[in-house]
C-alpha cells in the first residue's frame, strides 16, 4: 500500500497585516469552492486534511471539510521537510492533504520528487497530487483553478 499527497496551496488573499489574519477574497472563495468540488470527486472519505494555522488556509480547507488538522508546521515560518515529516509522506499510507502556503509548498513538491528542496512554483489555489507506491513517486496532477 502507498500515499498519495495533495499539495494545496491557499486560495487567493488579501492583503494586509498581520500575515497569518488575511482572508480570502471573493475570488478566492470561488478558486477555493472549484478546486475542492474537484477533490471531492475524486479523494476517499478518509482523506486526512491538515492546514496551516493561518485564516486564509483554514478558509482554502473549509470550501473542501470542516474535518482539519492545524498543525503549525505547515505555516509561513514551515520548512519543506517539516511539512513532509507532518505529513507522514513517503512512509506513510492512505491520503493526506496539506494546505499551506507558497514557497513552501513548492519546495516540498521538489523535494517528494527529487529529493532537493527548489523553488517550484504553485499558483493561488492551485494543487500537486503525488503518488508513492513500490514503483516511486509519480506525478498524479497539477491544477490550478482556472483550469476547471
């Protein structure tokens, strides 16, 4: 048995301070809205979520379950390896979804399937779904928004 790993990156949001306050904006709330109708479609029921503590995350996960895990390292000060080791991946098993935040979540993708932190890009609301089975890592999808 393997893992898959959804990265989600929140949605879009406003400016301002402080940083871990911002919420989405109206557009947000709609990127949000489709890319969870996506999941839902597609993920088991026990899909594990897990969010940064930041509001504009919590927002991105609520479009998707109100069932989270908010754990502070997938926040804006967490690191690549951080996130992967919260999140079980690549020794764990079932589905986990981590919503958080840019760079970060990028850098983790790299990282899942390279084995080096870089800086990928992950558009707002946009996700990476990762796979890791007896074969390795692959590459599932990557979407963002405005493609559905």
């Amino acid at each position: 048995m393997g893992m898959e790993l959804i990265l989600w990156r929140h949605a879009d949001a406003e400016d301002g301070v402080p940083d871990e306050a911002r919420r989405l904006t109206a557009k947000g709330r709609k990127q949000a809205q489709k890319m969870a109708a996506w999941l839902a479609a597609r993920l088991p029921a026990d899909c594990r979520v897990m969010v940064s503590p930041a509001a504009r995350a919590r927002e991105t996960a609520a479009a998707f379950t109100a069932q989270v895990i908010i754990d502070k390292a997938l926040s804006t000060a967490g690191t690549p390896q951080g996130v992967l080791k919260a999140a079980g991946w690549p020794d764990g098993s079932g589905t986990v979804m981590v919503v958080g935040h840019q760079p970060t979540l990028g850098a983790v993708a790299a990282l899942a399937l390279t084995g080096e932190a870089a800086a990928w890009s992950l558009k707002k609301g946009a996700i990476w779904w990762l796979a890791q089975d007896a074969a390795g890592v692959r590459v599932k999808a990557v979407l963002t928004p405005g493609i559905l």
